[in-house]
DNA sequence: TCTTGACTTGAAGTGTGCTTTAAGTTGTAG
DNA sequence: CTACAACTTAAAGCACACTTCAAGTCAAGA
C-alpha cells in the first residue's frame, strides 16, 4: 500500500504543506517518487515519520532533526553516533519534565490562591495570609515566587 | 531597594531588551518610572516577573499573559475569570506532561535500540528482533512505532 | 561641568516553522 | 480525449518572541 502526500497527511493528522515542507528540509530522502515525480508514501515510511513526530514533540529543531535521518542513512558506522543523540535527548526530556512540575506547582498555587480570594471575595485574603496559615504543599513554592528565581545553573 | 532595567535583568537571568520588550508589549504596566524615563522596578515586582516567567514556561503566549496582567489590575472583580485560566492552564499542563511521558518512553526505547544495535554492530539485530524477545516494557512503543499514529482526540 | 555608561524609543532585522500563492503537471474517472 | 482534483515547485508571507540598531537622554562620579 502506498500513499500520497496529502493521505499521508491525513493519516498523521498534519497538512500536505507540512510534509512537502519537512521534505524540502531533507526529513524525507527515503520517499519515493512515481515517474511524474508524485510521492509515493510506503507503509514503512510510517515509522520514520512516528520517530520524526517524536523528536518534534521533544523540541529538537529540524536541523537537528535532519541530521539523525542523515546518520541513519548512512548505516551501521553512526550507530554510536545516533545512540548519544538520543542519550543527550533523554537528558533534555529530564530536565523539561521538571521544568514542568515546577511550573504545574506555580499553577497549584495560584489555583489555591484564587479559590481562596473567590471565597474571601478579595486576593488580599489569600496575599496576606500568614505563612503558617497556608497549606503546607503551598509553603515553598510561594516564599520563592516572593524571592529572586534560582539562577539556572548553566550546566550543559 | 528599586532596581533598573539592567539589574533587574542580571537578577532574573533575562537580558534587558527582553524586559523592555515584555513592557512595550504590555506586560509590565505596574512598573514605574523617575521623573527622567527611566524604569524602576521595586523588589515586590519580582513576583509578578517570576509569575510572569512561569507562565511562559507553561507555553502561554505573550498575549495572553497581557490578558492576565490587565485581569490582575482590574481587581477583585476578575477573581474568578484569572482562577478558571489558572485551572485552564493546569489542564494544559497535564497534557503537556502525558506527552512529555510519551515522548520519553520513545527515546527510551531509542536508546534500547541502538545500545543493541551497537553490541551487535547492525540495526539489523534490533530492528529485526521478534517482538517477544524485545524487553517488555519496549513492546508497547514499538508496536506503536511501527503502526499507526494515536488520532489525536480534539478535546478542547 | 563634563564624561561616561546605562538608560530611552521606534524601527528594522533575525530565526523558526510552517502556510499560502501562483503557475504548472499528473493521473484517474467518465 | 477531456475534465478535474490532487499533485509539483519556488517564492513570498506570516506569527512569534525576541534582538539589534540608531539616535538621543539621564544621572552619577571626577
């Protein structure tokens, strides 16, 4: 079974221009062509494009993106090569998941924050509410919003 | 203690071009100035910027923080609006984290691949390896790598 | 008072990731 | 054979979040 562009698209719930774009981008060296110069979709290509999706969703860049396909064209020499990538990406995902529930605290705080103002009837309740009186989950994340932001540690 | 627009910067990490610009956008109106134009930030502006800055971590765009900004200083009257786009925000977030998780058991299973792949020299190995002899918690992600995409459920 | 570094603004420039447009080609159904 | 939807390309356009530039102003120390 093969497909064109736009049932590809389809299929993976992005547009047509999307995959012509990322093909122009050199993310797609292994489709095929028709003689008329059609693409010509295989099922097997769905995995390149499974794997393609994933790196986006992990914020890698289409350079970036573009380079992994380039190595693994090339074969078995940049097996180690591709193994780091995704070792360095596994680290990058790490810390965004942290990054993550930290801001996901900010957000249950202010949740707590507003829910405690609407039935004051004014944010001065929650604001000035003495630190003892707030629930204990609340207590770090609001003495750091009130402070200076750790410095990111550049750690590369 | 009030700071300029270049202190203010070195303290959160930010350049000061970034601060004028979050100004001109609207997002700092609570910032006052001297008599002479120039930007003094008081020490308790510090938590709307670190609020500000999390915001953004949690992918909202500079819009819509304005929106939040003018709801904040319009006062009580808006408690209940800024407490339904926080618990918007906590919704976007769960979902940003189920996607993070699903993103990383990809890499995992990446790395998985392609520390196999390098013990034996060739893709070949664990690209051709029987599903029943692929690590179990791999399984999964692998079917789904080689199948068909999770039709996104548009569920706003 | 003068120098100097940091500040001010508006406007233009940058990088990313598409999306749209325009002009033309392919291939299938009638 | 024709019609027509879907494909092709190059190039321009767009949204976003800054960043840089140019020209000028402010304010603290010598």
């Amino acid at each position: 079974m093969v497909y064109t562009v736009g049932e590809m698209a389809k299929l993976l719930g992005v547009t047509a221009s999307t995959l012509r774009y990322y093909d122009k981008e050199g993310l797609l060296p292994f489709v095929e062509r028709s003689s008329g110069g059609i693409r010509m979709f295989q099922e097997s290509d769905i995995e390149w494009l499974q794997v393609i999706g994933c790196m986006k969703k992990a914020g890698m860049s289409i350079k970036d993106i573009r380079r992994y396909i380039e190595m693994a064209l090339q074969g078995d020499d940049t097996i180690t090569l591709r193994l780091a990538m995704f070792q360095r990406q596994r680290q990058v995902l790490q810390q965004q998941l942290e990054v993550l529930r930290h801001t996901m605290e900010m957000v249950d705080y202010k949740c707590w924050y507003y829910e405690t103002a609407q039935k004051a009837g004014t944010v001065a309740v929650p604001q000035e509410m003495d630190l003892a009186q707030v629930p204990e989950r609340f207590r770090r994340i609001r003495q750091e919003l009130r402070s200076m932001p750790e410095q990111p540690t550049e750690q590369d």
